[in-house]
C-alpha cells in the first residue's frame, strides 16, 4: 500500500502536458481484438486501467506489449473468449470487450462486473443492445456467457446514453452482417476517438458525438497507429487544483472544447483562463466564489468524473453551492474524507450542500475511489498544514506520474509505502 504526503499551501505554477484518455484507449484496446494486423497505440498512458486491460488482453492470447510509450497489440493468435474473473472485477471497463470478443470467437464469457464504489454500474443496456445484434446470453454463477451464430445489425435505442453500452454495441456492430443504428446514443468525445479510430481500421462509421450512431458492417479489418485524444477529466483535474491553489498553469495537448462545461464553471468562480490551440492558461491569485449549483449530466453537460474535483473547490469558495450528481448512485464517498480536512458540507441523497470555508486544514485521509481521490489530493495541495492520502492505488489506475507532475508545479508532495 502507498500514501501521498502532502504539505499544503503552496501556488501552482507553471505548464503540463495531457496525457492520452484513460476512457478512449480502453475501448480502443478493446477494439484491437477486432483484426488480425498489428495495432499500435501512440502515447498510452502510464496508468494501472491500462496495464490491466494489456493483461486481460494477453489473457485472450494476444500480444500486447508496451513499446516505448506505445502499445502495440496482435491479435492473430487470439485463441480464448473468457475474461478471467479477478481482471473482471479489477477493471470494470472489460465489460467493453465483450462487443469485440463476440465478433471475433462467436462467444464471450466475463465475470459480471460488480458495482463499485460509485454505484451500481449495471450492464443491462449493454446486454439488451448486444441480444438486438442476435447475440444470445444467459447468465450463470456469476458470468455473462455470450453465444452467436451471426451478429445481424439492428436499430437499438438506448434507455439513458451510456457511454459504456455505446462503445460495446458499435464493437460489436462493425463486423455485423448490415446496418446498426444506435438511438440515444451517448456522445462523449471518446466515442468519437473510437469512431475514428475504427475507420482507420476500415470500418464503416458515422455519426459518434451525436444521439444516433450509424455502423455499416464490413468483412475485416485492419491495423493502423493510432493517437487518441488528450485526457479531459486528467486536464479538468489540473484546472481545478490550479484554480484551488492559487497560480498561473498551462496545459499542453489539452482540448477545451470537450471541457467547455467546466471551463464556463470556473470562469463563474473568478478564474483568468484563456485558451490558444491546444493550450489551456488558468491564473488565479484569490479566493473564489461560490456558484451556486452544479449538476452533472451526459455530455456535454458537466462531466460526472469531474464532480468530486470541483465540489473540493466548492468547499473553500466564498458562498454556498449546491452539487447534484445525476448519474451516478453514491459517488459522494469522499465527503467525509473533506469534512475531516474541515468542509462544511452535507450531502442528502444525490445532493451535496456546501457551504465554503476560509481553508481546508491538514488532515489523513483516505481515497475510496479515482475521482474521489483527486479531490482529496487537490484538498490536501490547498489546506493548511500536512496531509497524508492513503490508498492512492486507486487514484494510480487514472493518474500517470501525478506526484510527478504535480511537484513540477510547485507542489510539496510525495509518494511513500506504508
Ligand atoms: C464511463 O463509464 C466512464 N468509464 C466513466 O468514467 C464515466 O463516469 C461514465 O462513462 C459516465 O460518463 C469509461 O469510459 C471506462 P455509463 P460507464 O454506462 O460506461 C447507467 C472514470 O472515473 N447504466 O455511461 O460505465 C449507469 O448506472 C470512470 O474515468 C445503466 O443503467 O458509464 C449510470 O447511471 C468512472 N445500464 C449511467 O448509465 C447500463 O447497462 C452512466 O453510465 C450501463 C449504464
């Protein structure tokens, strides 16, 4: 086990670079089983999702290996069509590559990915739109085992836009035998790296970024490189704990329109930011104020990942604000790590109510879950005193070289085992 030390208290100044998205190269290694030719992920990210679904991959019979920065994947001697439990539950996005498994083998076996931390995470609507593909399934002793003669295109329309159930269906979708139309489809920027990076495979996609996606199946497909698009909660992150701290930061490699939501909140609060290209300058030298409610929705609404991140800068603004997370059933699980740091905040069902205080003081805490996790870290860069953040494995499965870049700001943080 390891823990951040943190000595609060000091500005944040100076530039980082983005890292790839956490949530595109998952389902684009997911999509990697779809061909036989070499795929080579530019620029992956150093994080533990990753590594874990390289494993899960290698589990399948793949190559994958990390080249550099890079993951490379070969697929050709594929040779098994079951996730292995302990990877299932470890990592939750392997749900994901049940669309591509099915549409390689015919079959699929995953353990039922549980919930976790921040809710139920259900996978009905991914099953339901993979059973309108003519997928069969039952599930048994705690897997979801697949069987399908031929995956047949259809018209599916989603209960709510889940981003999860959108990328599963088009995996599944690309190589169906005709059309698959997916209605109320979600239309998260990932979605669309992943439609991108399907055509330069040889697909035959359109229409990602909006409510209806468009598959026309084809025979095979093919490799390419590949470069996703720059992690926007990883650059809404930094934003936020710049804009907590105090300080002048630059993003590189940053993409503010698929932040915009966030960008418009902390320019409400009183940040200086401006935006050149694929730069992002955040200057704040003074304490915020509050605004007065945030909700977070579908994008491109306010992102649900950068929920727990913002309500920390909620918490030492001037006035009161009330945060509703709208999609997720308890993501609220690092409330009373803040109120140890002395928030003044309550949460009733899916609201939070906060009132802002002068600072938050030095504390030990605990991270229970990614996003949770980088709030208490920003908490703790902002508070008076020392902190210490316990259990940052899972602010490890998000996060490449955080203590890294951080420290780079200007930040007093370190990583030891306990
Ligand atoms: C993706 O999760 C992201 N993960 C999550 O990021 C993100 O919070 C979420 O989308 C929402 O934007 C990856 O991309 C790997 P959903 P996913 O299906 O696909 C309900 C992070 O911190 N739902 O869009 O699991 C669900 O309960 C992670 O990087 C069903 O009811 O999210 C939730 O209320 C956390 N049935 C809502 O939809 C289903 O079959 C949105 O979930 C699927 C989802």
């Amino acid at each position: 086990m390891e823990k951040y030390i943190i000595n609060g208290g000091n500005r944040l100044c100076g530039s980082v670079e983005i890292q790839t998205a956490k949530n595109s190269v998952l389902p684009i290694l997911a999509a990697t089983v779809l061909t036989d030719d070499r795929v080579r992920i530019i620029n992956a990210p150093d994080i533990t999702d990753v590594k874990n679904m390289v494993k899960i991959l290698s589990c399948l019979g793949c190559r994958a290996e990390y080249e550099g920065n890079d993951i490379v994947v070969d697929s050709s001697g594929a040779d098994c069509c079951e996730i292995p439990m302990e990877l299932a539950h470890e990592l939750r996005s392997s749900v994901f590559l049940l669309g591509s498994v099915i549409s390689r083998f015919h079959k699929a076996k995953i353990a039922y990915p549980g919930g976790c931390d921040i809710g139920l995470r259900p996978v009905d609507l991914h099953l339901t739109g993979l059973k309108r593909l003519g997928v069969e399934i039952t599930e048994e002793n705690g897997y979801i085992v697949c069987e399908c003669e031929k995956l047949r295109g259809n018209e599916i329309m989603l209960d709510c836009p889940s981003v999860g159930a959108t990328e599963n269906i088009m995996l599944a979708a690309v190589k169906a035998e005709g059309v698959t139309v997916i209605k109320n489809a979600a239309r998260e920027p990932e979605i669309e790296d992943l439609q991108r990076l399907l055509n330069c495979m040889g697909a035959k996609v359109k229409g990602a970024g909006s409510s209806s996606v468009t598959i026309e199946g084809v025979n095979t497909l093919y490799g390419c490189d590949y470069l996703p698009i720059s992690d926007r909660i990883e650059a809404g992150t930094f934003l936020i704990a710049a804009a907590m701290c105090g300080g002048e930061l630059q993003l590189s490699r940053a993409n503010a329109e698929n932040i915009s939501s966030l960008l418009h909140k902390l320019r409400e609060n009183g940040c200086k930011i401006h935006v050149n290209g694929d730069k992002i300058y955040l200057e704040n030298h003074r304490r915020l104020t509050s605004v007065k409610s945030i909700e977070t929705q579908p994008y491109p609404g306010f992102p649900t990942d950068l929920q727990a991140q913002y309500t920390a800068l909620c918490c030492i603004c001037r006035g009161q604000s009330i945060v509703t997370e709208n999609l997720f059933e308890t993501r609220f699980k690092y409330v009373p790590e803040l109120r140890k740091m002395g928030a003044d905040i309550t949460v009733i069902n899916r609201n939070a109510f906060v009132r802002g205080v002068e600072r938050f003081k030095g504390a030990a805490v605990v991270a229970h879950d990614l996003r949770g996790g980088a709030a208490l870290v920003s908490a703790a860069l902002a508070a008076e005193g020392r902190s210490e953040v316990l259990d940052i494995s899972h602010i490890d499965r998000g996060y490449g070289s955080l203590e890294y870049k951080l420290r780079e700001l200007g930040g007093d943080i370190a990583r030891v085992s306990v």
